[in-house]
C-alpha cells in the first residue's frame, strides 16, 4: 500500500477525500434478533434486572479472565465509584491526567482527591516513575489502559506495595487486552471495564468489576444495589448500579464475538501503522512487546517540526476532507474545569502529549479501502504543509 499524495487537499480547494464523510465511531453492535432471542426467557418471566443473564455473563467473563469475581454494573464509572468507596481511602489517589474524566470523577465523588501524575510519551501510560514520586500520604494508586494497550502492571506494582497502598486499574478500554499473555483483569485489587457503545464489548451500557478479593467483590454487590445486602437494611449508601437483563443479554451477545472482533481490530491497527510509518512526523502509541491492544481508539502523535503542520491544522484539514476525528484526550483532565479549583498540577509531559494527539476513525466494519484513504489524506497533508502553514488554517 502506498500513500503518496496524488492530489490537492480538500482545506486548498482539491476534492474531498470522502465527499460523503466518513465517521470516527460506529458501534460493533449483535445482531438484534440475537439479543431478543436470548433475553426473551427474562422478559417472559417479568425478570429485567438483576437475573439469570446478568449472572451467566459474571460467570463467563470470570472464566475468560481468570479471575475469581466478576460483577456487572451498570457502567465503568459507577463501578469505579464503588470500589474505591469499599477500599475506604485514608488519603489522595494518584493517577494519570491523560485519562478520561470518568477516572478522576470517580475519586471526586468519594469526597477524594485525585493527585494527578504524567504520562509515558511513547506508551501515553502512567509514568511509574512520576507516580513514584507523589505516593506519599496517597491512599491509592489508579492506571488506566489507555486505548486498550496494557500499561505497566508490574513496575506499578511495585510501587504500590512499596507504599503500602491499593493499586486498582481502570480498564474501561480494555477488555481482550493482554499483558504478556495474561489477560488484563485481574492485575491489581481489582480492575474495572466499561461496555458503552464506544468500546470492543458492548452492552448499549454497563460495565464490569474484576477481583481476586471476595469482601471486594461483595462489597460492590451490595454497593450496586443501594447498599442493600437483601434485607432492606442499607450497610452504607449505596448507588442503583444494577445492570438490567437487555444489557446483559447484548453484553453475551457480543462476548460471542469478541475474538474475531478483535482479530479485525486488530488488522486494521496493523494496516495504519504500516501506512503511517511512511509519512514523516507521525507517531503511534507504543505497546510494550508481548503484549496485545484492544485499539478501543487509533491514535496518532504528531511531531509538528517534521510534519509540518501542528495538530489542530491536521484536524481541520482531515475534517475538509469529510474524515471526523477525536482529540483524545486534550484538554488532560487536570486542566478541566472541573479540577480547577484544585491545586493546579505541573505535568509538562502530559501538557504537550495532549496536545499532539488525535484518534482516527477505527471501527470494525472500516474497509482497507477507506484506511487507506485517510492514510492518503494525512500523506497529502504534510506534502502540502508549506502552503498550508501561509494560510490562516494553520
């Protein structure tokens, strides 16, 4: 596959790549009749949340994951919200900022503060090193597998256990992923995935909480459940976190799926980065070695001094060009508003990784065809930069 520019870039008045648009996101979704097949037993029998589906899917993804307990929730931040409530805090929790906000939400909301850290440049993972060094009085430790690709589950380790603190991650991203062959979800004290309608399995919404820790586990039971253990006698308050049986069923729908999904993600992940590697200036994330992503997002770093064009022109240029795309994650969450009132965090690294990103239409049903004409578009794009960069778009 070649991507040399044949063309002049829709921004300068040349035809539009894709004069119909080509979309950022389109949901992998099971086929209908296959969802209503399986929920109809449920629905029939008036059971729509909390039944037999949402048990036999705990069971599988235990089974897959090689984990003790799997509980469903109603989403990844809800059940991030109760396991971090149930660990019962004594101090700040360190994270990354180049995240999404859910993570940082999800300690706010225990009445927390979030400690934010940087970033690896390379790998766009938590820098165990940074984290390192703001673990003092923390209460917990919190990663993220950013896009799917595991981050360094044992160099954090081992910082947590020699601080003495929770290390728990959130895996929204990242169900399929491995970690050196071993599956992620059970790494930590507990790990925490989402199935909105963005990610590799998908529930229409919900999420998952894995653990190896059996008072955890029950702990987000009753938790999802208003603190209520069955009696009506809250333990402590609670959250309606309860997964419902339609989300369930199109949870185990889509867990039928799953490998080949992930093999076509994962092709098309391979198909970019081949192309990209011809173009100057274009990074990717890096995944460790032995490890396998989910590319929940396939995202770009960009070098502006060798591309020639700095990310927001690149995004404008791609969007004349009918191609949407995402800036994950800018701003980084330590610059939302919603932490403003904080202490403002110092993280020059993530500050400029936030800058220079940008995520690429990835979905499973994406034709090599249309791959290669976004890589064409980005290709054309640096060859035009010097024009580009004397108009007002850059």
């Amino acid at each position: 596959m070649s991507t040399t520019p044949k063309r002049r870039p829709a921004i300068l008045g040349g035809h539009p790549s894709f004069p119909e648009g080509l979309s950022f996101l389109r949901p992998t979704i099971p086929p209908l009749e296959r969802v209503m097949a399986r929920l109809a037993p449920s629905y029939d029998q008036g059971i729509l949340t909390k039944g037999s589906l949402m048990s036999s899917l705990e069971e599988q993804v235990a089974a897959r994951l090689g984990v003790d307990h799997a509980v469903a929730v109603s989403s990844c931040t809800s059940g991030l919200m109760l396991v971090l409530q149930a660990l019962q805090l004594g101090g700040p929790v360190v994270l990354p900022s180049f995240t999404f906000s859910a993570s940082a939400h999800a300690v706010a909301w225990n009445g927390v503060t979030p400690s934010f850290a940087e970033c690896d440049p390379r790998t766009f993972q938590l820098d165990p090193d940074d984290a390192a060094r703001r673990l003092s009085g923390a209460g917990a430790l919190l990663a993220t597998h950013i896009f799917g690709a595991p981050c360094p589950t044992e160099r954090l380790a081992k910082i947590a256990d020699h601080a003495g603190i929770p290390l728990l991650f959130d895996a929204a991203h990242a169900f399929g992923a491995t970690r050196d062959g071993r599956p992620v979800g059970g790494f930590g004290v507990a790990e925490v995935f989402s199935l909105s309608p963005t990610k590799v399995l998908v529930a229409g919404e919900g999420g998952i909480v894995t653990t190896q820790d059996e008072a955890l586990a029950d702990a987000v039971r009753i938790g999802r459940d208003y603190g209520n253990p069955g009696d009506y006698d809250s333990r402590f308050p609670g959250l309606n976190a309860r997964m419902s049986e339609f989300h369930a069923a199109m949870a185990l729908e889509s867990l039928a799926d799953l490998d080949e999904h992930l093999s076509d993600r994962r092709r098309l992940a391979d198909r970019y980065c081949a192309g990209l590697s011809e173009v100057p200036g274009v990074g990717v994330q890096e995944v460790d070695h032995g490890d396998e992503s989910t590319y929940k997002d396939f995202t770009i770093i960009i070098d502006e001094e060798r591309y020639g064009l700095p990310c927001p022109a690149l995004v404008a240029a791609l969007r004349a060009d009918g191609i949407d795309t995402r800036r994950y994650f800018f701003p980084p969450v330590h610059r939302h508003q919603a932490y403003a009132r904080d202490e403002p965090a110092t993280l020059p690294v993530t500050s400029d990784v936030a800058r220079r990103v940008v995520s690429l239409p990835f979905y499973r049903s994406l034709d090599n065809d249309a791959v290669d004409r976004v890589l064409g578009a980005i290709a054309n794009l640096h060859t035009h930069a010097d024009e580009l960069r004397s108009r007002a778009w850059a």
